[in-house]
C-alpha cells in the first residue's frame, strides 16, 4: 500500500464547509490542520474538534493581534506560530488567511526555508483605493511570489487578481466547497416540522441565507419581494446580525417575510429542502457558500453579480439567473420569472445539478490530491476557464 502524503494546512477558524473539506482531504493525506483562533467576534459557530480523522492545532491570539483586531476582525498572531512552522514535519503546506496577517506571513516564510512544497489559498483580492497602497500590496505579496509554489484560488476572478500584482505562479481554481450530502439525506421528521411552520399550505417559498448585515443585501431583498404581488409567496431570510431591527421596520408588517434568526449548519438542510427558489443579494462576497447549499439542494437561485461564487457557476440562465448588485427592480424581475414559472424553476433545477460535482469536498479533495502528488501538476486545469479542471 503507497504511504499518504502528509500536509499540513494553516487556517484562520473552523467553519462549516472548510471542516467538511478538512475530513475529505484527511481520506488522502496525514492531515494536520493548525487554526490560528477558535473563532472570531463576528461567526456563531462553535464546533468541538474532538474524534475527527485530521490532527488539529488551536493558536492562540497575543496582545499584538488583539490590539489589530480592533480595526481588523480577521487578523490572527501568536507566538506559538514560530514553533509549530519550525516543527511542522509536512512535506506540503497550504496557508489561508490574509497574505498579510502575521501567522500566514511565518508559515509562508518558514515553511519555505525549510524547503516544503508551499500553497497559498486565496479569495480575489481586492483593488487598492489608492497608488500608495497598491504599491504596498504589491510588495506584501512578494511573500506569496518568493514563498510559494502555487496558488490555489477559489475561482477564475480570483487567479486574475494576483497577475495583477505580477504573481506568476502556476494558479488552480479549488473553489470553497461543502458536503453536498447533507442537503439529500434528510431527516424526514424534522422536514415534516419545518413545513408544517413554514409551508402548511404550499406557499412559494423564497429562501435567503446570511449574517443580517449592510453588506449582505437583504434590504434590497425585502423591498423585491415586497414589491411582488402573489399572496401565497413567503420569503424566509436565515441569519442574525446589527441590521435585524433596520430590516424589520422595511419589513413593515408584511406578514409574508420570515427573518428566520441564526441556524447551526445541521438545521440548514431542511430549509433548503422546502425552498423553491434560493436569493441572494449580497453587494460583495469573495465566494458565497450558500449558492453550493443551493446548487447541492437542487433550488434555483436569484444572486447578485457581486458574489464570486455565481459569477464562476452559473455561467448562463440555466443555471440560474444574476442581477445587477443593489437594483431592486432586477431582483424583483427576476423572481417574478421564476415565481410564476414552475417550468423554469425546474429546468434550472434540472440544469444545476450538473454543477454539484464541482462543489463537492470529496472532488475538491482529490483535486489537491492530484496536484501535489503529480509529477506534472499541468495535468489540472490553470486559469483558462472556471472550472476546466474538472
């Protein structure tokens, strides 16, 4: 029997869709997964890291990290970070995070010092505001150019934002991904509880998912909905944050929109199951999870251009349909297509399905796999399109 691989992979917390992917790649690898911080003061998620198949690695945050978090939620340093890299004994190494966050910047440096195979993942990065900073950008990423070997980039936009700052390493699209499973086995009980609640007398149901802030859009969502007139449509908006009270009053006592409140990734299943369309309105997300849940559960989804998730997967109308970011007029257009066509719905459904493959844990998985155990990483796709590694 060939030994596995080993690798080791550097990561800000746990969430949902990285854990499902950590437990695929530890089906190809000796895994070892080190987080720089539990969790972060915007996420609700609390997961116990306990009897999985992966050895993990919990940092923890200094003084110095701490004082940065004031401006910068996401950003992780720990003194422990110098002795983990120095006695990480993976041959490969795959580093997330922000390329200029403390932790990533050592793991990236050490590890290549130590002569690892190096893998920065990475979301598109965004376009500095000024020339100053994009000068200093530029020059941060040096650390990724110099240390690295490749880029893994969770889509086609994603790989062309690092040529622009002249990053030339070979790039491979490994979109963030989910366990698609979970939205076909379904608790058949508990369905029957969600839809007694939710869709007793086979309303329309409109589904959105996502924290209740400025940036996720679901105001734009409200005022689309509101503005359709069919009185068994109902739309169910799943997440907590500051905006709840903001999108409450838009809400107006129209008694069709449901603000659902926080879900654990276990109760998400049956929503999706009883949706009959899935929108999403957010005015920037680098990938969007939430449209995998979507494609994994066979519902058509309403999303903005904004999120990079719909720009790479659904590539024509049908495969699901993409509005102007804050129009509410495009949004209420095109939910009143798909409202008042089942036939539409279903054959995006139907056309979708093709999608789920590509945004599985398990495909994802073996894709890392191949490309850090070829001896001709070409093998697998680059940058000419999305996906044309698969």
């Amino acid at each position: 029997m060939l030994q596995r691989p080993t690798l080791s992979f550097y990561t800000n917390i746990p969430t949902p869709y990285q854990i499902s992917f950590f437990r695929e790649l530890a089906k190809h690898f000796y895994l070892k997964v080190i987080f720089y911080s539990i969790t972060e003061n915007n996420r609700s998620w609390n997961f116990s890291m306990e009897d999985e198949e992966f050895e993990v690695v919990v940092l923890k945050d200094n003084f110095i990290a701490k004082i940065f978090q004031n401006w910068v939620i996401d950003y992780h340093f720990s003194w422990k970070i110098f002795s983990v890299v120095l006695n990480d004994e993976s041959e490969n190494i795959i580093v997330g995070g922000s390329y200029w966050g403390a932790n990533g910047m050592l793991a990236i440096l050490i590890s290549k010092l130590r002569a690892k195979r190096v893998v920065y993942y990475s979301e598109p990065l965004f376009e500095a505001s000024s020339k100053l900073k994009h000068v200093c950008k530029w020059l941060l990423l040096r650390i990724v150019s110099v240390g690295c070997d490749y880029v893994f980039c969770i889509g086609k936009k994603a790989a062309e934002s690092f040529n622009k700052y002249n990053i030339k390493l070979p790039k491979y699209v490994v979109p963030y991904n989910i366990d698609h499973t979970l939205f076909k086995s379904l608790d058949n009980e508990k369905l029957l509880e969600y839809k007694k609640q939710y869709k007793s007398q086979n309303e329309i149901i409109i589904l959105s998912s996502g924290s209740l802030t400025y940036r996720k859009g679901m105001d734009v969502l409200i005022k689309a909905v509101k503005g359709i007139a069919h009185p068994d449509l109902r739309l169910i908006i799943i997440g907590e944050g500051p905006e709840r009270e903001n999108l409450e009053a838009l809400c107006n006592g129209d008694n069709r929109i449901f603000l659902a409140g926080f879900k654990h990734p276990e109760e998400l299943p049956p929503f999706f199951a009883l949706a009959d369309i899935f929108a999403f309105a957010s005015r920037y997300d680098g990938w969007a999870v939430v449209i995998n849940e979507a494609i994994a559960a066979n519902v058509p989804v309403v999303c903005s251009n904004k999120v990079g998730a719909a720009l790479e997967l659904l590539t024509s109308s049908d495969f699901g349909l993409i509005c102007e970011s804050e129009k509410v007029e495009d949004f209420k257009r095109a939910l009143e297509a798909l409202v008042f066509s089942k036939g539409k719905r279903d054959k995006i459904s139907s056309c979708s399905s093709s999608l789920v493959k590509l945004i599985s844990s398990e495909y994802n998985a073996k894709l890392v796999h191949s490309i850090l155990t070829s001896s001709c990483p070409t093998v697998c796709a680059k940058l000419a399109r999305p996906f044309e590694n698969a």
